[in-house]
C-alpha cells in the first residue's frame, strides 16, 4: 500500500514536472489517496462557535472504508458517553442519559450534529470523490503564496448531500484548502477550509477543518480539530455493532 | 293529597329548602354549562377542522402518517386513477408534504413544507394568494402563529432548503405572500404552503402527491390502489380524543357539587324525621301505611330537585342564554395552536335537549336516593314510640 502510494506521487510529480499536464481526474485520485484510507482512528475536538460563547466537544472516531464509522463522545460531560454508529447509509446514536438508541434518518440526518455546523450527511457522506463527481478544471490561483487549481465538481450519481461543489485544491499537497458545497439549484450552502497540514503516513493531512453553514447568517463556523490520527490501523470487527453503543 | 302535604312541609322548612334548592340549581347549571362548553369546544373543533382541512375525508398514501414526520420521505407517488379523476373533476385536491428547513433572518427552522393547488376550493383556505407574477422565488403562505415565530411579514425572503426525491440537498429563496388567519393551528405552526406544481418540480416529484382531499358531497370511490380512504370519523379521533381526555377533570367537579347538594339534602330529611317524629306516629296511627309515610319523605326531599330545576331556568337561564348568543371570551388566544386544541377566540357553548334531559334526570335520580334513604328509617318506628317522639334516627 505503501509503495503503491510512493508511486503515485512520483507520477504526478513526474506529470506535473514534465509541463504541469496533470489531469483533473489524478488530481481528485491524489486528492481522496490524501483523504481516505482503509480504516482510520481519530481523537479529535470540535470546537461550535456560537454567538455568544463556544463549546468544545471532543471524541474519538474509528472507521473503516466508507461504511462503517464509529464515534464515541469523550468531553464535556454532558455530552461524554454519546455514541454514534454508521453502518451503510443507517445512523444510530446512543445517548447516555435516556439509555437509548435512536436511529437517525431521512430529514434528520441534514440537521446539525450536537449544534455544529456540520450535519450528520457531511460526516457520513465520505466516499471518494472520484466515485461521485465529474471535475472540471476552471483555472488556478495563487492563495498565500501556494499555487492552487480550481476545479468544480458535478454529481455524477444521485442522491448526494451537495450535487455541485468547487475546491481549491493546493498542487503540492493535494488536498482542497478550501470547498464551497453548492444546492442543486447553485445555492452556497456550505464552505470549508483546512490548515495546519502535516506529513501523516506518507500522506500529507490537515490537522483542522472548518466548516461554515452559509445558511446561518451569523454563524461563526465549527473547527475540526484532530489531535490524533492512525491511517490504516487494525479495528475489530465488534467495534461496530449495536450492542456497542450501550457498552 | 300526599303532594300537597309534602309541598307545605318543604315550604314550611323555609331557609334550609331554599338552601338546598339553590346548591342542588348550582350542580344543575355548572353540569350543564361545562358540558355545553365541551360540545361547544368539540363541535367548533370539528366544524373548523372540517371547512380548512378534512372536507369529506382523504385518501392517503399508505405510507403517510401526518405523526410521524420520518413518514414523509417515502409518503408520495403518483395518484391512482380514480384518485386522479376526482381532482381533475375539481372534487379533490392533492397535497404533497415534504420536511424542509427554512432560514428566517439567518436562524435555522424545521418546518413541514406542503404544496397544494392554488386553484382549490375544497378546504376553506386562501390558496389563490399563491399566484404570482413573479416565478424568480418561491411563493409561500404561512399562518399568523408562524409569522409570530418566525417573525416574518408578507414580503420577508428567506432561504428554503429541502431534500429531494433524489435525496438530493436543495435551496432556494422563498418570499412571503399572504400570511393567513386561521383557526386551525394545524394549518399554521410550522407549516409553509407553496403553490403544488412549484413543490413537485421542487421535490423532483411529478405529479405525485402524498395525500387527497376530496370535497364533501364525494363518496369514497372504488379503485383508489393502495392509497388508503380515512373518513370523516378517523380524521378528527385525535381532537375527539383530546378533548374526552379532558373530561374526568369537569366530572370530578361534578362529583363534588351533586356531593354538596346531595349531603344537604340527605341532612335535611334526616333532620326532618327526628324532629317530625310525632307527626310521622300521628299519620301511621291515623292508619297510613308506613310505606306511603315513606313516600311522603321521599317525595318531599325529590322535589327539592323539581324545585332545583325550576331555580335554575329562573336564575341561570339568562346566564346561559347569554354564553349560547355571545360566547365565552376565553381570556388568552387559543386560536394559534399552544393548547394543540382548535379554540375558538369566543367559545359558544352547545346545549342539547339531550345534555339537559340526562342532567335533570341524573340530578333527579340522586336526589330521590338520599331523600329515600333516610326515610326508610321510618318503616322501622312503632307509631307509639313515634307518638312519644322516640325516632329510630
């Protein structure tokens, strides 16, 4: 896998270095290499910003491929013990005050998690965006001194969270420092933004997200920080089955 | 003979009949008042549920529970045939319900979102306010309890974002146009309407609908597919329920005010063998059968209740007749839903020949009871002791 990964980025560096002739497709394969992985386990922080103060809610995430997610909130208090598991397109929380287990679907899953900026769709929604989108490279730009192509994305399959979106993906890392996710009819409906990007396993990751709903007019965006993060780690099976939530 | 006797000796009883008449006319008229109420609140919940929302009834798709908000999603397809026949015969309107966020001044509010023919006549409901020149956003007509929430006045834009048949996020600015006054809360809170063809197109859901409402001469056609008829009956059973909920609450009061006139009246007939005593020994010695004596009490304590009735047309049915023409101001504006009862602003109560004829015969009844309970005491004196005044009480 490993060397599978060296190769690509030789690749595109060789593409990029023979006449910056890299196509919109390798962009977006280089760009989900970056992004997604076989399994991952996240101890992050999400920090909602409100209008009059902030909360900070944090919690540990295991994942493997795109189907299957587990999420364990660890602080503040009220919220410790909060669970959440994805299997498929299904959602179920477990809260540890009511002791029960609800599944999460439908209109629900575009309401915001723990009053956060971002819904349940945009942390379930997280397969490759070479499987989802066409791309179309609209120019490039140069964003504090780092170069960056422009490209926009169309949905090439039904039934996505946001049918259109255009990325501002920096051409050394390969990742979209900045996304705007737009409604089907062109409506902004949501932006995000990543810092801090460092060297994870061969792979170059952002150590904060933030996403902002454009929607709520004085929303002052939620951050994503991750504190730790292990690509490809071994997960259990029993990691994700219901009975966990209550565990 | 005996009816002439019994009404001297209550008359002759002065103060403490009247006493008793005058709490026995109160049970008759708070009976009647709030259970008039209640047929009231009842019957105007259904006449205004009837001219806004259910018409002759519906037919829903069978996956439509209006409860259950996760329901919509999947509640919608195109009508059967002769569903559709009767909404393109303009005896029926079809109304696609969808679950949308809106944007108010940048907050964010879930709301249901329905799209219903702007040309309907079927539910008593301004849809016309629907048509507009202007195609560049989104018509929508709230209620007055809505536009209190949200805080929004005929003209405010604001941003509709909603999932469609695709499961697919859109949005899209929507502009008030009308912001109805209605009775019917359910209408109202957290309810956006939008012209029907604008909300399929919206959905991605073409001629569907989730459910039909069909005007009230209609009778239930055959061929309606899966879709499912609710008449009338089934459509009101939550307010029925609501207000049958409700009900023990007055019955308790009435409890406690036939308790009061009862005891009252129970008090007064045994007062009045103990000290009637040697009356009661002269008529049994005079050779009345002490079943008729018995029968004299028992008559003289019932007609506190045919008193009690009189009483209370006298003093009460000016007040009644009042709240029948003019209602009852009910303090606090129901109408918007807080209560999850239609109320109307004035309340008109309802009385039935029925309402009245049971009240008086179960106000009657009782009375009879403890009127005969203590006169049977009676059959059990010896007319000497009587004569001497002993009495077995």
């Amino acid at each position: 896998m490993k060397m599978r990964r060296t190769m690509v980025f030789l690749i595109l560096a060789f593409a990029i270095g023979q006449d910056g002739a890299i196509s919109v497709q390798e962009i977006i394969q280089a760009m989900d290499n970056n992004l997604n992985a076989k399994s991952r386990v996240i101890t992050s922080k999400m920090v909602v910003h409100g209008r009059r103060s902030s909360r900070t809610i944090e919690s540990k995430n295991w994942v493997v491929g795109t189907n299957l997610a587990f999420t364990e909130y660890l602080s503040p208090p009220r919220e410790a013990g909060t669970k959440m598991l994805k299997l498929d397109d299904k959602l179920w929380t477990y809260s540890p005050q009511t002791d029960r287990v609800i599944q999460i679907s439908g209109h629900m899953l575009r309401q915001s998690v723990m009053g956060s900026d971002m819904s349940y769709n945009d942390m379930m929604e997280d397969r490759p965006l070479t499987d989802l989108y066409d791309a179309t490279l609209e120019g490039s730009v140069e964003i504090d001194g780092r170069d960056h192509w422009i490209l926009f994305l169309e949905a090439k399959v039904k039934g996505l969270s946001y049918p259109k979106r255009r990325a501002w993906i920096d051409k050394e890392w390969f990742l979209p420092m900045k996304e705007e996710l737009y409604a089907k009819s062109g409506k902004l409906l949501k932006t995000s933004t990543m810092d801090g990007i460092k060297k994870v396993q061969d792979r170059w990751f952002p150590s904060r997200f933030i996403f902002r709903d454009e929607l709520k007019r004085n929303s002052k965006g939620t951050e994503w920080v991750i504190n730790e993060i292990e690509f490809n780690a071994e997960i259990p099976e029993g990691r994700f089955s219901k009975a966990r939530l209550r565990k | 003979m005996m009816f002439k006797i019994a009404i001297k000796n209550l008359l002759g009883a002065g103060l403490r009949t009247w006493l008793n008449v005058f709490v026995t006319a109160i049970s008759f008229f708070m009976i009647i008042f709030i259970s008039a109420m209640y047929d009231g609140m009842r019957e105007h919940a259904m006449q205004v549920s009837i001219d806004t929302e259910i018409a002759g009834g519906a037919y829903w798709h069978p996956e439509y529970d209006p409860m259950d908000p996760m329901t919509f999603e999947d509640a919608h397809s195109v009508l059967p045939d002769a569903v559709m026949a009767l909404v393109d015969q303009k005896k029926a309107v079809s109304v696609l319900v969808s679950q949308a966020s809106i944007y108010p001044n940048g907050r964010i509010m879930p709301v249901i979102m329905k799209g219903i023919s702007s040309e309907q006549t079927i539910v008593n409901m301004p849809t016309q306010m629907l048509v507009v020149d202007d195609e560049t956003t989104i018509p929508v007509m709230i209620g007055t309890g809505m536009a209190k929430d949200a805080k929004l006045k005929v003209g405010d834009s604001f941003t509709i974002r909603w999932l469609d048949a695709d499961r697919t996020y859109d949005a899209d600015e929507g502009t008030i146009v009308h912001i109805m006054e209605t009775e019917n809360f359910k209408l109202d809170l957290n309810h956006i309407w939008v012209p029907l063809a604008k909300a399929q197109s919206m959905l991605a859901m073409e001629n569907e609908a989730t459910y039909v409402t069909f005007a009230k001469d209609v009778l239930p056609s055959e061929g309606n597919g899966t879709w499912i008829h609710r008449d009338i009956h089934y459509l009101v059973r939550d307010m029925e329920a609501m207000i049958e909920a409700d009900e023990p609450n007055a019955a308790i009061m009435y409890i406690i005010l036939l308790a009061l006139a009862a005891m009252g009246i129970f008090n007064a007939q045994v007062l009045s063998i103990f000290r009637r005593g040697k009356e009661i020994g002269t008529l049994m010695a005079l050779g009345m059968a002490r079943s008729r004596v018995v029968g004299l009490f028992t008559l003289e304590g019932g007609l506190n209740a045919v008193l009690a009735a009189i009483m209370t047309v006298i003093l009460f049915g000016p007040i009644l007749w009042y709240f029948n023409t003019y209602g009852i101001y009910m303090g606090i504006d129901y109408s918007e839903g807080q209560m999850g009862l239609i109320i109307a602003k004035r309340l008109i109560p309802v009385y039935s020949v029925g309402l009245v004829l049971t009240t008086t015969f179960v106000v009657s009844i009782i009375v009879l009871i403890v009127s005969y309970m203590p006169s049977r005491r009676i059959a059990k004196m010896r007319p000497t002791d009587a004569l001497r005044g002993k009495t077995a009480v």
